[in-house]
C-alpha cells in the first residue's frame, strides 16, 4: 500500500515532468495537467505531438527532460507505461507516480526491486491542493479508512 510520505516525498521533488498531457482541453490529460499548472505545481508536459500546451513548452520524450527533473507522473495508456518506466530509470528518475488507469503489469514489473519511489491506484488531484470533487473523493478515503497512512 503506498503511504503519505511517499505521496509528499513525490510532491516535494519538483519539478515533476508529467508524461501523457494532451492537446485536446477535452481529455484528462489536458485537465489534470492544466489544473496542476493552476495551483502552482511547477510541472513540465511531455509529448511527442506537441511543441506547446496550454502555454507551456513541451518536450518530446523523457531522455530530453533537464536535469532538475526527479519526479514524473504518468498519465499513458496501459500499453505505454513499461516504456515510459523503462526511459524514466534510464534518465534517473527516483520518483515515479502512475496514474489510476494507466498501470500495467508490465510496468509494475519495471519498477520491482528499482528502489524507486513510486505511488500507484491515486489519484494525484486528490493529494495535490484538492479542491471539489476530489476533495470530496478525499473525505469518503478518510472515512471508509482508504487514505494512505505513514
């Protein structure tokens, strides 16, 4: 089960890259991206498609990220993430948080034994500066004794 100061450990080590952001304002990978960007998470999109979204540079791949990066949230379909995992320990990074729908077998399995920090089935609105309904999500994890613990 993954814990709180795992969650904050992720949080802290920004800037966070965030692979999976898309161009169309009607995906989740716009909006969750979009609102990170709003409450003042310093988060760089990764896409291969694009060269800016919602103002905001973008790089093409992992490998190209700077240096500074130690945190990445994945938001890709089930069958990218391995790959994404795979280039995020290639570059180094320690910190890797795989958005509820995006985890794989394939990826779990990339990250066994890695040492890396890595927080899977949350959802990062939630833990982030919640506002709405995954604030409201939060209250109902409290209460039914889901939310993580240190």
């Amino acid at each position: 089960m993954v814990t709180k100061k795992q969650i904050d450990d992720f949080i802290a080590a920004q800037p966070i890259a965030m692979v999976g952001v898309s161009r169309n304002p009607k995906k989740f990978g716009f909006t969750a991206f979009r609102e990170l960007k709003e409450k003042g998470m310093n988060v760089i999109p990764v896409n291969p498609h694009a060269e800016e979204i919602h103002g905001v540079k973008v790089f093409p791949d992992i490998q190209s990220l700077p240096g500074e990066v130690r945190s990445l949230l994945v938001m890709t379909p089930k069958s990218s993430t391995a790959g994404v995992i795979r280039e995020a320990k290639e570059k180094g990074i320690q910190n890797i948080w795989i958005q509820q729908m995006s985890e794989s077998k394939d990826a779990l399995k990339e990250l066994e034994g890695s040492g890396i920090n890595f927080i899977r089935g949350e959802c990062i609105l939630m833990f982030y500066k919640p506002h709405s309904i995954h604030k409201f999500h939060g209250t109902l994890k409290r209460i039914f004794g889901r939310w993580p613990r240190n």
